[in-house]
C-alpha cells in the first residue's frame, strides 16, 4: 500500500520486513516527527549508512520494522497514518 502513496519514495523491496521510506519536499525528520506522534515506533535519520543515503543522493530515510507481533489493523493504521501526513 506504501508504493501507491503519491510522494513517497519507497528505498526497500515490495516483501522488505524492515521498511525505508522518504517523501518528496519533505525532511525525513520532521515525517518521523509527525508520524511518531501517532504512537508509531519508527527510525529516522542516515542509521549509521550515510554512505549508502549519500549514494542514493538524499541526506536520511525514514524506516519501519513489521514482525509477526504486529497485526494486519496495525498495518493499515500506519499506511493511514502516511498517507494524510504525505497528502
């Protein structure tokens, strides 16, 4: 449901578990700020690798981790969540 966001740029693959993220004309900090105060537990930032961030030509990412805690609600909350921030 992410790659359909308009805006985001998913960095990870469509069955990636760990989920990288960033959206267009928007600093990763202040997504995850945003996206945070909903409660969801997410990373924001370079993660220690900004040799690959500098490759791909961006300054950080924003990234999900989804395990077999979290429930299918859960999921779709987040994508919610994403996409009226993102509009």
């Amino acid at each position: 449901s992410l790659s359909e966001i308009t805006n985001l740029r998913l960095l990870s693959g469509k069955y990636s578990k760990i989920i990288s993220f960033t959206v267009n004309n928007m600093n990763v900090l202040d997504c995850g700020a945003l996206i945070s105060a909903h409660n969801v537990c997410l990373r924001v930032g370079n993660m220690c690798a900004s040799w690959i961030h500098n490759r791909l030509g961006i300054e950080g990412s924003i990234r999900l981790s989804v395990g077999p805690w979290n429930t299918k609600q859960e999921a779709e909350t987040v994508v919610q969540i994403i996409k009226n921030i993102v509009k």
